[in-house]
C-alpha cells in the first residue's frame, strides 16, 4: 500500500516516519553497526578500506559514524551538522579523500545509508516524500531558495515521485493538535539545532475532521549550536590563541578572529581541516607572540578533536538545565579544560541570542495582531527548550498551564508524515 514519509531532516537529528492509516504514524528503524534506533544523529564519517577497492570508501551515518570515526583516529573523516551548510552560497563542497563532494552529494549519500540501515522497514510503495524545512535556514546570509534546489537535488535521486515542504513548527502544531480536545489557538515553539521557528496556527474541528488555518510564522536562525559556540568562545578560544598578536615585518597584529568563529561551530572544524585558512593558521606559527597557544589549536584540530569538544559543551550544557553550575571537562585543552561554570555566567554569555529568539517571538505576534491571551496553547519542542533561561522567555508570557512540551526528536517527522497522509498537503505546503 503506497504510504506517505515524513522526513526530518535535522541539523542534529533525523528521523523519519510513516502514516499508517488514520492518526497512526511510525518511526522509522534503523540497525547498523551501532544497534537499532528510530532516530540518527545527521553526521558521516569516511574511511578507507582495501577490501572495497583502491577508490572505495567505507562510509557510515548516525551512531556508527561517530564509533569509526572514534575507532579510526586520523583515518575517518568525519562530518556533522550538514544542513547548516543548505543555505550557504559560500558553501561550494568539501574535499574528501582527493574528490569534492556538494551538499547535495553529502545529503544523497546520508540518506541512502539510512535506507541501507533502515532494511526492510523502509517501504517498498511510497506516495509522496514531506520534508521539513525550518523558516529561516541557519548561516549569517542564508539563501532559501538555494536550500530547497539542494534539498530538491538530493530527494530526487532517491527517486521520491512526488517531494513537498512544510515547515518544521508547521508539523510539529500538526502532530500536537491530534491530542487537543477542542478548538484551540496553538503557538509552537520549535527549538533545532540550529534555528528556532514559531508558528501560530488555528485548529478546530469540524464534523470530525481536523480544521487548521495559519496565522502565521516566524524564525531566526539561532538555536542549542549557537549556545555551544557562546560557550566555547569563553571557555576554548582565549586558551588557543584568540586575542593573541604576531609579528608581520615591524608591525605587531592581532591573529584574526575569523579563525576562532570556524572553531566555534566545532561541527565546521572537519571542513576548516581542508581549507586554505587552516593553512594559513599554521603559517601563523612562526612569528606568533603566543605559539604555545596557536600549536595547541592546530593540534585540536588536526587530530579531529571538534566531536569530543561538542560532547563536553553539550554534556556542560545540559547539567546546568538543571543546577546552578557545571564542570566543564576536556581533557585535551589541558589544565584549562577542567573548570567550573556558572548558570548565571552561561546566561549572560547567550543573553543576545536570547534577545534574538524573543525578538522573532514578538514578530509572529506583532504581525498577525495576537496578543499572549489569545494564544490557548504553547508547545515547546526542542532539546533547547529545556534551557531555563529559553522557558523563562514563555513563563513571562503565558500562563504556565498554556505551556507543554514534548515530542523533542518525534513531533516533526510523525506531523509531516500525518500531514503528507491528509489529502490536503497543498494547504500545509511552505
């Protein structure tokens, strides 16, 4: 029977699902090397392997790119958080053993690893493809209409007969709804990695049937990766050098910064690796007034340290979800690398993207004339809704009882799914 997939395609996560009929929808399986999950953390690694010939590359997706790339140290290139790249014209592609690859390049062959691990869960009779997309995509300059041709590239060569959009908070409100009782004006919230989207949409339902008319959207492209880069600009960056001079002839300048905002996005350290600035850097070396510190950066990152740095900073962040201070630990920084950090400073570190989520929360209100008391239910979605200072933004607006949560890696995938299974898809289409 041809059913309808709803793909999520995640700057940390991707899961996908698929209608079963009615309000039934399920998750997609995946088993690889790994074990079995019903979601993958979006990332690749590649590794050379006799056994496959001379230019064959060993490649794996989700959990199991992270164990090769763990178990291979120096020999698996290792990649993450793709979309982010999606709208960027400045992301042309990425060398990977001696041949270029495009994003769409990057995304076909994730995909085709989690059809290869999903086996004989993924369907043989598909009717339609519903991708999420977030409102506004993540980079200082994105591109929309740059995204959705990558996107468009990819689907089709995984031969999907009929691909549509909707935004992610569209299909996380959707998948929400089917728990309301009665009519309601529902806010989503939905907080990826790497953007934050609202959507305000009203659900009523009529002779049975589930109504929903769109009030309207907002975004901004700052979410949880963005709190990480905060943190490792105060906790790393000062201890590789940033804020350090060299000597150029008979003047004394500053190591660019432009170095240090690579670092910070520890999901682009695989692609600095590769780039002419990485080996501009090591030049840097010679007539640094701080080479200690700069020897210590390339050493991060030629021995591809970003992945055990974002385990550190994640692990950090999620402990002060939750009390008042953290140990930050990593090793490889040295002495520097165990220290103590406060929620209060971590609050003020993020306190302008903080100000940015708000700010495109008063644009979806502002601009569709709601006010908080119009507003019946809130749903936050989202491993960055946990953050206290991201649900105190909420609590000051709305009624505490307004607000839920839930669903943080399901709610997008199982609403495009239902939503791709409605008959209507056009209405949801971004």
């Amino acid at each position: 029977m041809a059913q309808a997939l709803g793909l999520d395609f995640g700057t940390t996560n991707t899961v996908l699902a698929l209608a079963q009929g009615g309000s039934d929808t399920g998750s997609v399986r995946f088993t690889s090397s790994a074990g079995t999950t019903d979601s993958m953390r979006t990332a690749l690694s590649f590794m050379k392997d006799a056994q496959l010939g001379a230019q064959a590359l060993k490649v794996e997706a989700g959990q199991a790119a992270i164990r090769q790339f763990i178990d291979n140290p120096g020999d698996a290139r290792f990649l993450q958080s793709i979309k982010t790249f999606a709208a960027s014209a400045l992301f042309q592609g990425t060398l990977i053993f001696a041949r270029r690859h495009a994003f769409e390049d990057l995304m076909e062959i994730f995909l085709r690893r989690l059809k290869a691990y999903a086996g004989d869960e993924w369907p043989a009779d598909i009717s339609r493809l519903v991708a999420g997309r977030p409102v506004h995509f993540a980079g200082a300059n994105p591109d929309p209409n740059l995204a959705t041709q990558r996107y468009n590239e990819a689907l089709t060569r995984l031969g999907f007969p009929e691909i549509h959009y909707v935004y992610e908070p569209v299909a996380a409100a959707y998948y929400f709804a089917q728990t309301l009782k009665s009519d309601a004006t529902v806010l989503v919230a939905d907080f990826g990695g790497g953007t934050t989207d609202y959507s305000l949409i009203r659900f009523e339902r009529r002779a049975g049937k589930l109504i929903a008319t769109p009030i309207g959207h907002s975004g901004v492209g700052i979410a949880g990766d963005h709190f990480d880069a905060r943190m490792i600009e105060r906790l790393v960056a000062p201890e590789i050098g940033k804020g350090t001079f060299f000597k150029s002839f008979d003047k004394v300048l500053e190591v660019p910064s432009g170095y240090y905002a690579n670092f910070s996005r520890w999901n682009q350290l695989s692609i600095f690796k590769t780039s002419r600035e990485f080996n501009e850097l090591k030049s840097l070396v010679r007539s640094s007034l701080d080479p200690d510190k700069l020897e210590l950066f390339i050493d991060l990152v030629e021995h591809d340290e970003g992945y055990p740095l974002y385990q550190a900073i994640s692990a950090t962040k999620m402990a002060l979800s939750g009390a008042e201070e953290a140990e930050f630990s990593f090793t490889p920084l040295g002495k520097a690398g165990n220290r103590t950090v406060k929620r209060s400073d971590f609050e003020g570190w993020i306190a302008d993207d903080l100000a940015r989520i708000e700010g495109a929360l008063d644009e979806v209100l502002t601009k569709t004339n709601t006010v908080p008391d119009q507003v019946d239910k809130v749903f936050l979605t989202g491993g960055t809704s946990f953050v206290p200072a991201v649900r105190n933004i909420f609590i000051r607006r709305f009624d505490a009882s307004r607000i839920e949560s839930g669903g943080e890696l399901l709610s997008i995938a199982h609403g495009l799914a239902l939503i791709g299974e409605s008959g209507d898809v056009a209405q949801w289409a971004a």
